[in-house]
C-alpha cells in the first residue's frame, strides 16, 4: 500500500464550518467521482491546539493549514492512473473547485512511510462504541537535528513507541484505540501550490485514536503527571526537536471503502 498526504489551506474568508461544507459535500464526492485511484480516502480537520506540559513550556507555533488529506493506493499503477486523469479534463475541473475552497497558493503533497500499531497491543473496542475512534490527536513532530531518518526512525519505532505504550495505560490496561506513524518521505515532496508556498517543517505526522472522552482526558491527565512527564521529556530530548511540536485534536472524515470501491471499477489499472 502506498500513502500519499495533502496539506491543504482554507481560503481565508470561509469558516471553519463553511470549509468542512464545501469540502465534504461537495469536493471530496468530486474527487471519489473523477479520480476514484485509492483504496482509502481521510480527510483531517484541525481542531483546537494542545500544548502538553511534557511536550513544550511556550505557546504552540501556527500551522498554515487547515487540513491533512490521506489517500492510500494499492500500487504505483493507480497513482500513475491518477496522474494522467488530473493532466486531461478531470484535473481542469478538480482544480477550478479547489479555486472555491483552498488557497492554492498554500497546498504540498508529500508521501508517507505509514507505521500501524498491532490492534493487539491497544484498547479493545467497547461494546457501546462503532465505527472508528470517536477522539483523534494527531501531533507534528521533527525530528532532532542529530539523527538522521534512518535513526530517527528506528528509535522512534523501536523505543518511543514502546515507552509511550507502557506509560500511558488507565487501570492497568491501555488507552490508546489507534497509534500510527506516518514519516515523511523528504524526497517526494510536491509542492503543487499555485504558486508554491507551503514548507513541509515536520518529519512525522502522530495519530492516537481514543474510543471515549474519558480515555483521552486520561492521556492529557498522565501527560501532565510529573513522574510520566519526566520519563517522556527525557526520551523526547533524544529524538525530537521539542520546540516544534503541535498537536491538535481532529474532525477525521473517511470516505466509506464500498463507495470508493464502486468507481474504483471503472479504470483499468495496468498489472505490474
């Protein structure tokens, strides 16, 4: 599976009520409708800031964005697929209604090296709970300037991710419905801004999904224990750059996978 993420801005005289409209009851069926390539399709909203105490003492730094557009592919052919839709009349149309909902001067795609926890290892769904997680926190993350991917990888997958999975537990089990990593794949960075000026500045996007409120009051709570706040501010001291980190809270929307599958139908995609 191949991942590409946008980074996608707002026009600045729409809401944030008026952009999630737009952009869920009209562009994202417009998209699944003309270049329906991928096998899943997200769309992150950004909600309030977070600035854990564990994580930085100063106010969070703005991010330039307003959402984070995930699509998953199945290979390299129906990316291929996609580009040559968006080059004839369908990348006309798609790029006149972005004109209506973005500041197309501010969108960068990049893809992404996507890390999933084993749902073993996390919080079983409750039995009063469907569908995906109801919370999501997603954080931007660099890394620190003395590793390089490679380390920062593999200390972040085989350290951090094990810490934070042993610290942030409530009654002795875990709290955390969903944990992934999506590294940035700095090679493949595409700004397609019109013209282009949005910086990718991070290294990995986060993702924690929580089943209920209480599971997320009950990270934020152990995220400002002193004792756990302490071992993680060690740990992150090794491996980020801790004075540019933002987290958010998210309004994730996901395209349902028998819509997309559908349309998907339609397009030959070469066999390789």
């Amino acid at each position: 599976m191949i991942k590409l993420t946008a980074l996608l801005t707002s026009r600045p005289e729409l809401s944030h009520a008026q952009f999630v409209d737009r952009y869920e009851n009209h562009h994202a069926p417009l998209i699944v409708d003309l270049i329906p390539h991928f096998q899943k399709y997200r769309r992150n909203f950004l909600l309030q800031s977070l600035n854990a105490p564990h994580i930085a003492a100063h106010p969070i730094p703005d991010v330039p964005f307003h959402a984070i557009t995930e699509m998953w592919y199945p290979d390299t052919a129906a990316i291929e697929a996609q580009t040559r839709a968006i080059a004839g009349s369908a990348g006309q149309i798609i790029a006149e209604d972005e004109r209506r909902i973005f500041d197309r001067s501010r969108l960068c795609m990049f893809a992404s090296e996507e890390r999933v926890t084993e749902p073993e290892r996390l919080k079983a769904r409750p039995s009063a709970c469907v569908g995906q997680p109801r919370f999501k926190l997603s954080g931007l993350l660099r890394k620190s300037e003395h590793l390089s991917d490679t380390q920062f990888r593999h200390y972040y997958e085989a350290r951090h991710v094990e810490l934070a999975l042993q610290l942030m537990r409530r009654a002795g089990e875990p709290i955390f419905a969903a944990y992934s990593r999506s590294y940035v794949q700095s090679d493949q960075i595409m700004p397609i801004g019109d013209p282009p000026g949005l910086v990718v500045d991070f290294d990995v996007i986060t993702d924690i999904g929580f089943w209920t409120r209480e599971d997320l009051d009950a990270f934020l709570a152990l995220a400002g224990d002193p004792t756990v706040s302490r071992i993680l501010a060690e740990d992150e001291a090794r491996l980020f750059d801790r004075d540019n980190v933002r987290s958010f809270l998210i309004d994730e929307r996901e395209t349902d996978p028998a819509d997309i599958g559908g349309a998907q139908a339609a397009y030959p995609t070469e066999k390789r």
